[in-house]
C-alpha cells in the first residue's frame, strides 16, 4: 500500500509518497490546452483519473508547450529534448516502469521527459548547479519495484544530489531519482486512501502546470 513518509536528509526536508509499482503505477495527466487548462492543481488532476497521489511533472515552455517529449495513453505532445540537462532523462512505463537516459527513447504508452538526473545507479551526478535554493519536485526508483514521488524543501539540485546518494526515502533506495520541474510547480497531493494521508502541499503563489504524474492502483 502506498504510504506516505517524510525525511530529513543533509538538513533537506522530503515529503514523500512510496510505493511498490506491482500494485500501483504512475500515468502521466496532460493538458494539451496548456497549464490549468483541465486541472487547476495536482488535486484535481489525481481526482479526474482516479488517482490516489499526485506530483506535478516535467518542465514547460512560457506559451505552455512541453519542454521535452510527453506521451499520455499513446497521445504523444512535445518533441525530445536532446540538448537540454531539463531533458536528461525519461520516466517511461510499456508494462515495466523504469528511468533511462533520453537516448533509450523509444515508444511507450506513458513516456515524461525531465531531468537533471540527481542519482544514477546509487551515486550522485556530478556537475550538477549549487546555485537556487528552492522547492523541489522529484521522482525516485530503486531499480526493482520500489518507487516514490516527493517535494523537497529548498535545496539546489547540487545539495539535492548529494542528500539523496547512499539514502532511503522510507523503504525505497535512492538508487535511481530524477528531478522534475521545481520552484513555483512544486507540488505534492496525497489522499485519504495513502497511508499517512491526506496532505496538499501547493503554496499560493504557485503556478499551473502542463502536466501531473498521478499514483493510480492497477
């Protein structure tokens, strides 16, 4: 059962959602009209498809079109983002969830490019910015089935990095974590049905998104 946790790792604050993807699964929610135009929040984007957890998801352009390659159910947005360290990484879902570099791309039912990647394979990404301060939104994977989607107090990726390299986040390795867009779309919604539920996280001045990663039970 998902559950909900929190930690304080190197002085960060992490608000987290845990879960094994046997029983539960993450499916992207897009807006194709662009930021708020279905959902206001992470709440209500959970709510319109049965969710029980959401996290805002990957980054956007000013006029609201992805930053990267989206693909929702099959409906596919945006294009990859080849150069850009916002597009490093994917999470992708074909039946097996996984996060793989952008050049693994290849089809999939639910595909959401992001990025930096903060840890790969148990060891913090080197290079990463020192600079900025602020929320932060990512998504973990233990390279088996354990998963978590968190919210972070202020950090920079670098302090991010290396809080979370040799960390659990509840029961879930850090093995694997992926950063997804920060700062104003910071946000994290959690339902009664998560243990340790319910909790919104999404401050006033917070803006809309294009996209969520919503927690559905399979």
């Amino acid at each position: 059962m998902p559950r909900r946790v929190t930690a304080t790792l190197a002085g960060i604050s992490f608000t987290a959602v845990t879960f094994d993807s046997r029983t539960h699964r993450l499916v992207i929610a897009d807006q194709p009209g662009g930021p708020g135009s279905l959902w206001p929040d992470a709440k209500a984007a959970a709510s319109a498809r049965g969710g029980v957890a959401a996290v805002n998801g990957g980054f956007f352009t000013p006029e609201g079109s992805p930053l990267g390659l989206v693909i929702a159910n099959g409906k596919r947005s945006g294009s990859l983002n080849r150069a850009s360290s916002l597009g490093a990484g994917l999470f992708v879902d074909d039946g097996t969830p996984a996060l793989v570099r952008r050049e693994s791309a290849g089809s999939s039912r639910e595909l959401l490019q992001s990025g930096p990647f903060l840890v790969e394979s148990g060891r913090r990404v080197a290079g990463l910015s020192p600079e900025s301060s602020t929320a932060r939104t990512i998504l973990g994977w233990d390279g088996g089935t354990g998963w978590f989607i968190a919210r972070s107090g202020p950090a920079s990726l670098a302090d991010l990095a290396n809080a979370l390299e040799g960390a659990k986040v509840g029961d879930v390795a850090a093995r694997n974590v992926l950063n997804l867009d920060g700062g104003r779309s910071s946000e994290l919604w959690i339902s009664a049905n998560v243990s340790g539920g319910p909790l919104h996280q999404r401050p006033i001045w917070n803006r809309p998104v294009r996209n969520f990663l919503v927690l559905q039970a399979r």
